[in-house]
C-alpha cells in the first residue's frame, strides 16, 4: 500500500505528526507572509526566501546574492542532495544497500580494525566512528593530497553505527563510493538523476586532488532548483509524473538514526529531524544560514540562501532562522 506524505514522516520519527492545518483565510495568511518578509529583511545575512505549500508558491524573494534562479553555494546541503544521490543507486542496483561496506566498495583491502566494518548507512548517518574533518579539522583535510586516505586514517573514536560525529570527510568517502560502483563521476549522476527530471541547473563544483567530486559539500543550486528538490521529497520522490527517488528511500532517510550533539535534532540518512511550531520537519543545513525545510503534513518547503562566508551559529544568525521558520510555519 503507498504510503502518503504523513504517513511517510510519521514512520522515520518518533513523534506522531500533529493535524494537519486546515488552512488560514486568505487575508490571514498574506498578513503573516508579509510579517515574514519584514522579519527577513531585516537578517543582513540572508540572500534568498522561497515558501512554497503543494505545488504553490507563498513567498519568494532575493534580498541580495545572484538572485532567485542563479546557483548558489549551498554548502552542506549538499550532504542531502547526497544522501538522495545514493538512494537512487541502491534502487538501479549500483549497491546493494546502506550495509554495503565501504573499504570493498573503494577497492580497498581490510586493515584487520573497525575500518573494515564501516557501511554506506554509517556514512549516511554520519557514524562511521572516525574522527571529524569538518570544524577546526575542515582545514587540514582539504589541504591534504589524498582527501580519502586523510578521512579513512583518522583515529576511530567510536564503533561504527554508533554515535553521531558530524563529518564533511565521510559524505566525500561516499561521493567516491557512488563514482566507483556507477563509473560516473558525482556531477554527471547529479546532473542526469536529479537535475533532469527536476529540471534544474548543476553547476560544476570543487575536486578533490585526485579529480572526484567533493561529496557532502560545495554544491550550488539556485533557491528556486533547491525548492523543487524539497517538494519532490514531499511528493515521496515523485517529480511531475516521474519517480525520481524511490519513495521508500524518502521514508528511510526520515528515520532517525543518530543526535546532534549541538541541537539535539535527530539525523537520518542526509537529514536532520526536527520540531517546527509542532510540526515534524526535516531539514538539510549548510554553512553561512543555507537551509532546505520540508514539513510533510502542511506540504510545506522552505529555502533559505545566505552569506556563505559568514557563520551561522544557533546562538545567532542560525537562531534567527530558527525562529523565521517558526513563524513561516505558523503563518501558513
């Protein structure tokens, strides 16, 4: 039996999903979207706002940047778009599934430690168990000859499929994954399995030495491409007729399989899960304020760009969109 939208979310998260709103008058919902423009405007951090509820645009608007159909970096939402990316090739069998191992899928021989038991579902999960490349490590990493050999002989700080350890350098590890088992490069899969169907621009983006693709990061869509990518989630992958992620890979990816140390959001395969004025959401979030929000049971997607040079942190600018998303979700 196909599952709906609600019942999708409901099955990767804890929390049943509240009722779904049966809408606010007209007049109502443009007072609240003109309060959240004037609340957006005034965040000096933020390029683009795009509100769309089932197929329908609420809001959108660009407040500096490239504008509304101009790439943009997107930063870690690329580990989303990753996580989507992988889920596609499980379904036209390139891996056999999130418990495929890593070091064979890489060619690579076993090291006789915990390396070896480390899986395509603990890279998505980011809990592989080796230590970060992301923070202050970010650095080192990318400066690094050899990105893949730096992440996989990082120290093993916990068990594979243990605890959550956000890691850019995992997600570039299964970027790698996905070229070797498909013979294609990640800007050609991105192109032809998300871009197409949704017809949306990919831009080139950043390489390793070695001439892969980053994996999990510096990926730029444009806010309105980003949108589109939000409802195809919300309609259980499905694209104007056409399935473009397997719908069951949707309600996978919304099961929660690890916490976030700094929010306390769980994370599921690609996606943070979360509370928005009591609606169960998932999101995709990037340095500098970048941010892909789905609320399945008002249909809703939200893209914010911002700043991609400046910190977003929970305590500030981040925050601040926080409470913008709140609102948004309220208001709708």
């Amino acid at each position: 039996m196909r599952c709906t939208r609600r019942q999708t979310i409901t099955y990767g998260l804890a929390a049943l999903a509240a009722p779904a709103m049966l809408g606010k008058s007209l007049s109502a919902q443009s007072r609240a979207m003109s309060d959240i423009a004037a609340r957006a405007g005034d965040l000096d951090q933020l390029h683009a706002l795009v509100i769309r509820r089932g197929g329908d645009v609420l809001y959108e608007n660009a407040f500096a940047g490239g504008g509304l159909d101009t790439p943009a970096n997107v930063k870690s939402v690329s580990k989303t778009l990753l996580a989507l990316l992988t889920g596609i090739a499980i379904e036209r069998g390139a891996l056999p599934g999130p418990e495929a191992r890593v070091l064979p899928a890489l060619g690579r021989s076993a090291t006789g430690t915990a390396r070896d038991d480390i899986t395509v579902g603990d890279l998505l999960s980011m809990r592989a168990g080796l230590a970060s490349t992301s923070g202050a490590d970010y650095g080192v990493w990318v400066a690094s000859p050899n990105w893949i050999d730096h992440v996989l002989t990082r120290d093993l700080v916990a068990e594979p499929g243990g605890r959550f350890i956000y890691s850019t350098g995992g997600w570039h590890v299964l970027g790698v994954v996905l070229t070797r088992a498909t013979g294609r490069d990640l800007l050609s899969l991105a192109r032809d399995w998300l871009g197409e169907p949704l017809g949306i621009d990919i831009a080139p983006w950043q390489r390793d030495p070695q001439g892969n693709y980053m994996g999990g990061n510096q990926m730029a869509l444009s806010p309105r491409a980003l949108a589109r990518t939000g409802e195809m989630a919300l309609n259980e992958g499905r694209w104007n007729g056409v399935q473009v992620v397997p719908a069951s890979w949707i309600a996978t990816s919304w099961e929660p399989r690890g916490r976030s140390q700094w929010s306390g959001d769980r994370y599921g395969y690609g996606w943070f899960l979360t509370r928005i004025a009591g609606h169960d959401a998932a999101y995709g979030r990037g340095y500098g304020g970048q941010i892909l929000a789905v609320v399945p049971d008002l249909d809703l997607t939200i893209v914010i760009t911002s700043d991609p040079t400046r910190p977003a942190r929970s305590e500030g600018y981040f925050g601040d969109l926080q409470d913008l998303m709140g609102g948004i979700v309220s208001g709708v």
